[in-house]
C-alpha cells in the first residue's frame, strides 16, 4: 500500500508511487529519475555557461564520462562503510542501489579527486576548472534531494512546527511528523547555487568559490544532519556532520586569510 506524505500545516497531500515505470518487468523509480533530471540540469547549465570561461565542452562531457560512476561507487562504499552491520550477512545487497543508500559526501570526495587527476593529467588550471563547475554541483544537490521526499527517507526528528511533513514510520508501525530535511537542504543548496554563480564573477583568486561551496554547503549540512535520524555514525559520532563542521571550520579559515592577505596588500 503507498503511503500519502501529508504537511497537515499547509494542506497538502501527496500520494505518488515510487515506481511509476516498469520496463520489461524492471521498475524504474523515481528516486533514479530525479537524480538524473538534476544531474543533466547541471551538465546542460554547465555545457551552456562554458563558453563564457573558455572551458571547452568536451573536457566537461569528458570528466562527467569518467567521475559519475565512480561518484556513484563513492557514495555507495562510503554509505556501505559506515551500515556495514546491515551489510555484512547480506554481501549482494551492497550493489543494490535502486533501494537508496548513497552518501552524498562520499560522491562528492570521490568526484573531486577524479577532477583533480584529469585536470593534471590534461595540463588544465584545476582550481579554474573546479570553481567553473562547483555551482552545477549545488543545483545537482537542490534537484536530487527531491528523490528523497518520493522515498520518505532523511527525515528529521518529529515536530510540530507550520511545515512538518507527516509520513508512516514502518519502525513504529505509525504515522508521525517530522522535520523534511530534505527540504531544508535542497532550498540551501539552490541558494547556494544562485550565489555561487554571482560570487563567481566577483572571485579574487582560483579556488575561491570552490572553497566557498565546500564551506557553506558544511555549514547548512551540519545543522541539517544533527535534525535527521539516519545519519552514519562513528562510534557516538554522526560522521557526516563531523565532516561538515570540520569542512567549514578550515575553509571559512582559508577564504577569511586569504581575504586578509589579500586586502592587505592593496591598502
């Protein structure tokens, strides 16, 4: 039976099947669905843009060649790694995906190292490069985070607030309402992406605007990750909410120095 979302503050209700196409007898879902549609929004936004910074699109449809699937492999051992107890008595399970399990900051890792070798390895000004295609990543995040909401995954703890999204707890064998942390991060990371693509144009040096997505994306995901109740844990520790604060901390650090060294020397 599909389960309706309800935000009972705001009067809406949803009752949408999380398989809508079955192809041969293979479901395809929305969750893939929505992930793609915000991954070729990105590429297509980037495709469009590159001429302007004489990036050359096949360098971008290239590395996009290479990174997805190892972004996807990334997200999924990362995810993997930190569920193992879910994993260990059912080893064929880790290769499937269509059930969720993928950590965005595992992706993300993973894709910036492969950048980072195929900028090398193409002689091209990497920190150039990343800050031409960070933005993209954030609008990526925004759209994809929907997929959540059609799963009734990363939720928050229950509230009463205006906007609480109410879904059925199969733990609990009930209804409850609860934060739709989804939401909270797809709205930051859109922001993210408008702003990313303004200071882009203001930007004092190469890496700036990589490093200021690196450390506004932490900054929202820390707070975000303390409200959900599926968050990855180390020993007491939410993992990725340790990253996130650790990600601000040092870039928020590099981009204030920088600015001051900076500014310094113009006066």
């Amino acid at each position: 039976m599909i389960q309706p979302i309800k935000f009972p503050g705001l009067g809406l209700k949803f009752t949408i099947d999380p398989t809508p196409i079955n192809i041969f007898g293979i479901g395809i879902h929305w969750y893939g669905i929505i992930i793609a549609t915000g991954f070729m929004s990105a590429l297509l936004l980037a495709l469009k843009d590159s001429k302007k910074f004489n990036i050359i699109q096949d360098d971008i449809i290239n590395l996009i060649i290479i990174a997805t699937p190892l972004a996807i492999l990334g997200a999924r051992l990362y995810y993997v790694i930190f569920k193992w107890y879910d994993y260990k008595g059912n080893l064929i399970e880790i290769i499937n995906i269509r059930h969720g399990g993928l950590a965005i900051y595992g992706g993300i890792l993973t894709a910036v190292i492969v950048a980072y070798i195929f900028t090398k390895k193409k002689s091209m000004n990497t920190l150039m490069f990343f800050d031409f295609l960070i933005p993209y990543l954030a609008l990526a995040q925004a759209i994809g985070r929907w997929g959540n909401f059609v799963n009734q995954e990363a939720y928050g703890i229950q509230t009463t607030l205006p906007w609480r999204m109410e879904i059925y707890d199969s733990s609990k064998m009930q209804r409850i309402s609860v934060h739709p942390t989804f939401i909270y991060e797809s709205l930051w990371n859109f922001l993210l992406f408008l702003f990313l693509l303004w200071f882009r144009k203001k930007k004092k040096y190469e890496g700036e605007v990589f490093i200021l997505y690196i450390a506004l994306y932490g900054f929202a995901r820390f707070f975000i990750e303390g409200l959900r109740t599926d968050s990855l844990y180390l020993g007491m520790f939410r993992v990725s909410q340790v990253l996130a604060g650790l990600f601000f901390i040092i870039c928020i650090s590099l981009f204030l120095i920088k600015r001051f060294k900076l500014n310094k020397t113009t006066l």
